[in-house]
C-alpha cells in the first residue's frame, strides 16, 4: 500500500501520475474547496461528505500544498482504507514508524475510512493514546457515512489536538463556486458572504444596488444550478454540453443501493422507485404511510431507508420548528442535498424548478451556518419550517435567522405576491426568493432573486 504513496520516490512529478489529480486537471475549470488548507499540528480532523463529492482529490491537493510548503515528503502517509479491518490500522502504525523519519510530526491521511465496519473510531482512539508519536501526529480520517462518523466524534473526544474546527463538511459545489467554474462573470469578490440574519432591508438595498449589472447573469446560473447541481463531475459534463452526468447518475445510485440500502435486500428496481419517490415529494412533509403505501413496505421500513440516506449526505431533514428548535416526531420535509440525486434515472420526470430552487434555496442556507460551525451539519437544527395554525407553511426559518423568515417562490412578476399573506400574519420580517421578482420597498416583505440572494450568502 506504502508503494502507492508516489511523493515518496517522485515528490516533484507524483501528481502527473496521480489518477485523481489528473481527472480533477481535465475539468473545464480550476475548483478547490479548500477545507482542509489550515491543518494545525497534532490535529485530529474529520472530514465527512457523500460519495463522489472530491473528498479524496482534496486530501491529494491538500499534500501537494504540503509538499510545495517544504514539509519533508516521507512524512506524509496515505492511505485508501477500502478493503481494511480495524486491525490493520495498528499493524499500519507499526510499520509505517519504520518507514519515516524518525524525527518530526507526520501527517496521515486515511481516505474513507467509513468503509472499515468492525470499529475503526476504536483502533484511531487505541493509537491515540498508546502511540506517543501518531498520538502527536497531525491527522485527517475522511468518510461518508455520517453515523460512523459521529460515533467517532465521541470516542476521539479529548483526543483532537485542541484544535479549532476539527470538524468538516465538504459538500457539492457552492453557487458562487459553480458561477466562478461555469462562466466568465466578473462579479466583485469584496462582496463578502452576509449571515443570514444580516439581511436587513438596508444592507439588502446597498447590495442590489451593487450587484445589479449582473442580474440577469444571476438568474441565469441559477437556473442552471438547480438543474445541473454542484457535483464536480456533473458540472463538468454541463460544460461539455451533457448535462445528463450518466457515469455519475450510475455511480451515485450504486451508492444509494449497494451501500446505503445494503441491509434492507432490495432490488435495484426497488432502490429506483423509492429515490424516485422521494424526487416526487419535494417541498412538501414526508408521508412516510403514503410512501408504504405506493411502493409496497412498511412506514417502518420507509423510515430506516431515508435514515440511510440521510447518514450517507444524500438527503436532509427540514424539521418543522417549535420555539425554533426541530419537532422531531412531526412530519420534517426530506429535500436532497444535490439537484442530480432527483434525476438519477434517465426515465424519470425531473421535479419541477420551484421545488428545486426551494431545496437549493434550503442547502445554501444550510451552508451559511457550516461557515461558522462546520459540526453543526448533522444537527439539522440552523433551518427549519413553519407550519401555522392553518397548516399552511413558511419554508425556511430558525434561530440564527434574527426576525426573518425566507420563502421560495419561484416565479416572475407580481405572482410572488400570491401567499405572501402567511408571512404577513407571522411575527418575521418576510424576504421571498423569486425567478426574476425584485422588489426592495417594503422592510417587511422583500422579494429577491434566488440567485442573487444565493450570491449574497455565499452558500
């Protein structure tokens, strides 16, 4: 496995041979998400995303960084933990000490170590603490099964380094990274990411204002987002004129079936037609009875397969607020976490654009909250739903969004006005998100372009 490690022999030209770094060189783009570009040393991180997201081209950009630094090549170890037990992490340790350098701090890099099932967070806390050097040793375990993972933040607890953010979520493409990789607008990058709850009709008029030459741009990319989505691969089939991403679409269903669904025995035919039915109900409550109901199962079994989902980053949970905190035996709305997940099948009908700029709407303000505690991310407790007493709904609140509540509408003209009314008769200030809609007079009731307003949170 060490004989893969190619910047040992070659630190100059390893990449030119690296298989990750040549595709991620190919795309019509230069894309890093940068999570991993302040590792502190002896820090402990975690690093978690769905498949295929480029978590293992940022682990190589992120050694190539290290190496370009002057960080001794021989100290930097990675490995693909596919195929590895437990036990094999200690027996790794013991060899990999005769290997490196004696003296100084190394840097480990296990790349999906998810993939081990007999107790991986075990073996990393044993090492951890009998291994005086990997104890002091900077280290980066990436994954993708958020269940594994958050077992592991409990068992390392004490034994990360005292680091910041040790953390990290690494998500399918931002909007204003896709509008940066997908066309040439020149829009002004001191325009910083705004927290949510900034979003007061001051500060909203003054960045209209300042990003009106490129509204129709805005638009535009956004429509093309909530179509094509964030996944590196896809984006760089949209750029080649494909936006069908049909080796991705293969490879993400592979995932949701053979390895999300991989107790519940079901044919593939049947993993299609719940993820399909699940694309069917976005933006409204998840029925999990009448999910049952239409495909054959139980609630129950309904159940435990979107929890699988959901432990996998396919999709995420928007929990009805109550007090602002998430009603969690109330009915939460299940929306992906990439546009591609509702289009995996060439048959299929893709869902209209309102609910899919509504679930993109609903990520992006999810990322706003991970800039200042990635951990968060599994709580799913930053954005949340209204339902009033009426049972009609505001789509998107929660307790870091100061007095504001956003709905998605994506329409143009005046037909955003239509249901504004339940906005009007809460206790929030209301910013709709519209197709082309603008409209800043009102403090109250603000209508904004969702591409515009995904621009300005940076999510």
């Amino acid at each position: 496995m060490l004989a893969l490690t190619g910047w040992w022999s070659k630190p100059r030209s390893w990449v030119l041979g690296d298989r990750d770094l040549r595709q991620a060189a190919r795309a019509p783009f230069d894309y890093s998400a940068n999570v991993l570009d302040d590792l502190r040393p002896g820090g402990l991180y975690l690093l978690r995303g769905p498949r295929r997201v480029g978590k293992s081209v940022e682990v190589k950009k992120t050694i190539k960084r290290l190496i370009g630094e002057g960080r001794d090549p021989r100290c930097i170890v990675h490995f693909a933990a596919d195929g590895l037990s437990a036990a094999d992490l200690r027996r790794i340790a013991r060899v990999t000490d005769e290997l490196t350098p004696p003296d100084g701090r190394r840097f480990w890099f296990f790349d999906e170590i998810t993939s081990i099932a007999d107790g991986w967070p075990a073996a990393i806390k044993w090492l951890r603490d009998n291994d005086s050097r990997f104890g002091d040793d900077t280290v980066v375990l990436t994954g993708s099964s958020a269940a594994d993972l958050g077992e592991a933040v409990r068992a390392l607890a004490g034994r990360r380094g005292g680091v910041p953010d040790p953390d990290r979520v690494l998500l399918p493409m931002s909007f204003r990274a896709f509008v940066r990789a997908r066309s040439d607008i020149d829009l002004p990058e001191d325009i910083r990411p705004l927290a949510v709850a900034d979003l007061t009709p001051s500060v909203l008029r003054e960045r209209v204002r300042a990003l009106a030459p490129w509204l129709n741009q805005l638009v535009e990319q956004w429509d093309a987002y909530i179509r094509v989505g964030g996944f590196p691969q896809a984006v760089s089939a949209a750029a080649a004129g494909d936006d069908s991403s049909g080796e991705l679409c293969r490879d993400l269903f592979q995932v949701i079936h053979g390895e999300a669904f991989a107790r519940a025995a079901w044919s593939q035919a049947q993993s299609a037609a719940f993820t399909t039915r699940l694309a069917k109900g976005l933006a409204s409550p998840t029925n999990r009875h009448d999910i049952a109901t239409d495909l054959g199962t139980s609630r129950q079994s309904v159940g435990r397969r979107i929890a699988a989902l959901r432990e996998a980053f396919v999709v995420w949970p928007c929990y009805p607020e109550r007090s602002l905190r998430p009603a969690l035996r109330s009915q939460e709305k299940t929306y992906f976490a990439d546009p591609v997940y509702a289009r995996l099948f060439p048959q299929a009908v893709p869902p209209d654009p309102g609910p899919m700029s509504e679930q993109q709407l609903g990520v992006v303000l999810v990322r706003s909250f991970l800039r200042e505690d990635p951990a968060s991310y599994l709580n799913f407790d930053s954005v949340l739903y209204h339902r009033t007493g009426g049972r009609r709904e505001i789509d998107f609140v929660g307790p870091a969004f100061g007095d504001l509540a956003v709905e998605s509408k994506y329409v143009d003209g005046e037909r955003w006005t239509r249901g504004a009314g339940v906005i009007r008769g809460s206790k929030w200030r209301g910013l709709v998100a519209t197709r082309w809609a603008l409209d800043t007079r009102d403090p109250d009731l603000i209508a904004l372009p969702t591409g515009m307003l995904a621009w300005l949170i940076g999510g």
